[in-house]
C-alpha cells in the first residue's frame, strides 16, 4: 500500500509539472510574438502626465493644509464645499487688506516722526552749562564830538559835493549800521572792508566810554576790559562777555584777513558745546559756567553814556543799549534779536536755560527725520562750531554775495569777497528777505524752490544771479543742533536815579556828571536747576516689528514661523520635488535604456511560489 501511494504521488508531481511547463511555453510565444516595445511597456507600464495647473492646485492644497495661517486650511481641504472657500478667501482678503491699511498707518508715523521729545528724567544744573554769552551795543553809533552824524546827513543830502571825500566816505560807512532808509542810494556800491571799519570804530564809544564797573559773582573788576572784549557784528562795534575766540569760533584759513571779529584771545578749557564740561574740569573756566543761581552769582555791569553825544537820527528816538544772551559759541546777530537797556533804567535779567539734547540711538536717522545736526554731519565753511545761527549767517552771507556780488562787513566772508556800501544797502535788505521768503514757499509747497519761487515774482528767468542765489538757499538748510542751547531772558526794570543818590548822601554833583547818563544791567539765573529736553526715538525698528508682528498676528496668525513657511514652501520644498520627479524619471528611462526583449519578470511565475 505504500508503495502504491508513493507511486500516486510521484504522479501527481509529474503531472503538475507538465502543466508548469505548458503554461510557461505559451507565454513564452506570446512574447515572442508581440513587438519588443509592448513587451517594455507592460514590464514598466507609465502613469499618465499630469496638467502643470493640476500640480499647481496640488502644490497649493499642500500649502493650504500644512500653513499655520488662520483660515487658509478650509479654503484647500477637498470636503469643503464651494460657498464654505468661498466665505473662507472672502474672510482671509479682508484681513489682509485690513491688516496692511493698519501697517500703512504704523509706517507713516515711523517715516515721518520717528522722534518724540520729552523732559529728561533728572534736572540738570546751572553749573554743568555755561554762562551765557552777553553781547552790548550802544545805540549811538557815531559820538557827536568824533562826528556829528545828523549834521553830516543834511549836508550829503544838500549838496554832497560840497563835502570832501573822506567826509563823504565817512557818511556812507556809518549808514551801514544805521537805519536802512539813511542810506543815499546814489553812495559807493563797494569799499575797501579795512576802511570802513576803521571809520566806524573811530567815531564809536569805546569800551572805557561805554562800562563805568563790571561785576562777576559779585566781586568787582578793576577794568571791565577784563570781562568784556569788543567785537564787530552787523550793528557795528559791540562789546561782549564769556564768548568763544576766533580760534575756536571760525575756520581763520577761510576767512578774510582784512580785520577780525572778535579781538581776545581767551580759549575754551575742556568744554564743547556737544559733551558740555569733562569731568574734573575746574570751577574757574572758559568760558565761565554759572556758579548758582541769583544776583550774587551773576553778572552786573553800569552802562555811561553823555547825553551831548546822543544822536537821534541814525537809530531813531532810542537811546540807551541792546543787549542779547546767546550760546558762547554762536556769532551773535543784534539786528535780529535783543532786548533794551534804557538810559536811567535799572533792568534785572532773570536766565531761564534751554537745552535740547539727542540720544545716540537717533544717529542712524537721517537729519531731515530727526530735524538735527550732529557735529560730524554739517560742515560750515566758516565756522567750526555748528549752530543753526551760525548755518543762517554764513547762508545769509553767501545769499547776499551771490544777489548783490558783495556782503556786509558784519558777516563772515571769504578772502575773495568784496564788501557792500551805502549803494548796495538795499540789494542787501532785499536778499535778506528773498531769503526768507524762498524758506517759506519752498516749505509751503513741496516742488522745487526754483519752480515755487519763480512762479510767483516777476524775476525773470534768465536772471544767473537769481539762479545762483536759489542753489545757495537750497544748500543751507540749517536744521537745529542735535545738542542745543539757548537763554530765555526774563526782564524788569525801574527808574535808576543816581543824581537822587548823590544828593541823598550830600555830595555834589559837577556839571560833568550832569550831563551823563547811567544804566545797570544785572543777568543771572533765575533757578539753581532746570528741565533738559531730550530727543529720542518714537519708533524704534523694534516697536516698529512688534507694532507689525502684533497686527499680523491679530488679524491672520502670523508670525516669523510664517515667513520661513512661506519660503520654505517657494524655495526648499519645490527645489526637493522637483528633484525626486527628476530622480525617479532618471530611473525609469535608465531601467528602460537596459532593458531586453523577453518575458517581463513579473509576468513569469516560478514553479514553487505559492
């Protein structure tokens, strides 16, 4: 029996096989009879291509999922229907459309006023600023016993030839400090810059003509020649108090050489007006830093005048001095700005400081955003220290230069430069005005100052001088300092009787005292402290991110991640894609290039798999 059954079974293989070998047999004929590229395909068959939109879309969708954006997940998910991405994309355009009107917004506000200004935390004293710089002139500017300027007048307008020629030339050098009108239009239009100042400080007071006494701190100075030194402005001879030298004021190397400015030679000790006073330096410096607040810790100074030397036609009706508080590094400017000291009067000058100072964090800032200056940033051609006095005289200068091919004495100019007189006194005042006008329609109007300001005179348009003087207005733009200080003057006075005095203590007063006139001035400060103001920045690039990102991610969820997502998605993600298809395509063609003609294996069927 078990040989029989081993004998059925042996069979029973025998006849399987058979049948392996007939099915294998006619695939064999089947492929061979079938063309060598059927056979190729059917071993590899290819998927059909897809549209580039249909890769797009799922590119997209792919997006859409994955994006931590709020809302963008229901515009790409396949369930959704159409009105659900319809409400989806409505919702997610208004937020952004909202969002980026809110930015805009934020924007302007950083690009346009990007600086606050505040009050610094801490009050600062009296003794970390200087004292202010005190500037006198005298009203009368040619004392009649030197030159009667009135008796002159009538007879230069009489007969001027009638008078010799340095009589003549004389008069028209003292019209340039009087009033504008007194100035004969017929006069020289130009003269030597030597030659009229050596007339006008001949027939001025000077300094021993003008102090009677000098008090500093409350201890008297022998000479007031000690405190005050003369000067020359546009008001002619003056005298001033605690005011840089013309070493530290000017750039000598492009000024004229003809005559100075300022005649002391005192020089500042460890101050500037950027870091104020170095630390350690001593209480007694130049130039003197207030000490307290108070009369006795202030400046007081008797001002003479003799009344047989007043003259009323040059300045008008007014006599007695003008006087300006300014910054020790600033050319003082008196037909500008002053107040009064009147003959017979005793004016007290209660000193308020203001001083505005820039954080460091503004010097990235262009200076039109920051509306200032550092030192470093605005060259003047003649002045070493930058002020937006000093940057409005030497703009004034060469404006007028340029206008009226000359400038006045009393401004800074260079070695190759004429000086106006009596005949261009007009020309002169006009410029100062053109000046100022062009300032105010260039700021008016945002076109360009040639176009504003030529539409609206009736200069005409191939005027060179005007075109010249147009390109030096747009050039000065003189913007405040970034560190800035200036001397509010709060004034009071009363009747000075000092003859009533003289009589009060019985003594006699002679006929030579009969006749002067006497004024005190007492400048100090009002307070032993004051408020600083401080520029600093509104806007930082960090508020101005924080601002943004808090925006972004109230109305869309958005955040930093959503920006690398968003480049990942545009740049790695689809580099990677594109670069898997490409692999697997290379494969497929190379497995096609090395393929034979036969039977595919995964058509053959082995005779033992299950």
């Amino acid at each position: 029996m078990d040989d029989i059954e081993t004998e059925s079974r042996k069979s029973k293989i025998r006849c399987r096989d058979c049948e392996l070998r007939k099915i294998n047999a006619s695939h064999e004929a089947e492929s061979l009879a079938k063309a060598p590229d059927v056979v190729e395909n059917e071993a590899y068959p290819e998927k059909p291509k897809r549209g580039r939109r249909s890769i797009i879309k799922d590119y997209l969708i792919d997006y859409t999922a994955n994006s931590n954006l709020h809302g963008l997940k229901y515009i790409g998910e396949k369930e959704r229907t159409c009105v659900e991405k319809v409400f989806w994309l409505f919702m997610f355009t208004c937020c952004v459309v909202l969002c980026a009107g809110l930015i805009r917004k934020v924007w302007i506000k950083w690009n346009e006023s990007p600086v606050i200004v505040s009050f610094a935390e801490m009050p600062t004293p009296v003794w970390q600023i200087p004292y202010p710089a005190v500037t006198v002139c005298f009203e009368t500017k040619a004392m009649q016993r030197k030159f009667n300027f009135t008796d002159y007048f009538h007879l230069y307008n009489n007969n001027r030839d009638n008078l010799s020629i340095s009589d003549r030339n004389m008069f028209e050098d003292l019209t340039m400090v009087c009033d504008d009108h007194l100035a004969p239009p017929n006069g020289r239009e130009f003269a030597s810059g030597v030659d009229t100042v050596d007339n006008i400080k001949s027939v001025s007071p000077n300094l021993t003509e003008v102090f009677f006494g000098c008090k500093w701190k409350d201890i008297p100075s022998e000479n007031c020649s000690e405190l005050f030194s003369p000067i020359l402005t546009e008001e002619g001879l003056c005298y001033t108090f605690n005011t840089l030298g013309p070493e530290e004021m000017f750039r000598l190397d492009n000024l004229h050489h003809d005559y100075p400015y300022l005649e002391h030679d005192k020089r500042a000790q460890s101050w500037s007006l950027e870091e104020g006073y170095a630390p350690g330096s001593p209480i007694e410096t130049y130039p003197h830093r207030g000490a307290g607040f108070g009369i006795k810790a202030g400046l007081t100074f008797l001002l003479k005048a003799k009344n047989i030397d007043l003259d009323y036609l040059c300045r008008g009706p007014v006599q007695g001095f003008k006087i300006l508080l300014h910054n020790p590094a600033e050319l003082p400017r008196l037909s500008q700005q002053y107040f009064r000291s009147p003959l017979s009067q005793e004016v007290v000058v209660a000193v308020k400081p203001k001083m505005m100072t820039t954080s460091s964090g503004l010097k990235p800032y262009e200076p039109t955003r920051r509306q200032c200056y550092f030192p470093s940033e605005r060259y003047l051609q003649y002045f070493k220290v930058y002020t937006q006095a000093n940057c409005e005289m030497e703009c004034l200068s060469n404006f007028t230069y340029t206008r009226c091919e000359c400038v006045h004495f009393g401004m800074p100019y260079g070695p190759n430069m004429t000086v106006c007189n009596a005949g261009k006194r007009k020309c002169i005042k006009d410029a100062q005005m053109e000046l100022v006008t062009i300032a105010i329609k260039t700021g008016l109007n945002s076109r360009d100052a040639n176009e504003t300001y030529s539409n609206n005179t009736a200069i005409s348009d191939d005027d060179d001088s005007f075109r010249k003087a147009l390109e030096v207005s747009t050039k000065c733009r003189c913007l405040p300092a970034c560190t800035s200080i200036e001397y509010e003057a709060e004034t009071s006075q009363a009747d000075y009787d000092w003859a009533a005095l003289f009589r009060a203590f019985r003594l006699n007063v002679s006929e030579e005292l009969s006749d002067l006139s006497y004024s005190r001035v007492m400048v100090f400060f009002k307070e032993a402290q004051f408020i600083t103001s401080r520029r600093s920045e509104l806007y930082g690039q960090t508020d101005f991110l924080a601002n943004c990102g808090g925006l972004l991610g109230l109305f869309m969820g958005f955040s930093i991640l959503s920006v690398a997502e968003i480049v990942y998605f545009l740049t790695l993600r689809l580099c990677c894609l594109l670069w898997r298809r490409r692999s697997k395509q290379r494969r497929i063609d190379f497995a096609k290039r090395n393929s034979m003609p036969g039977p595919s294996p995964s058509k053959v069927i082995h005779p033992y798999s299950d």
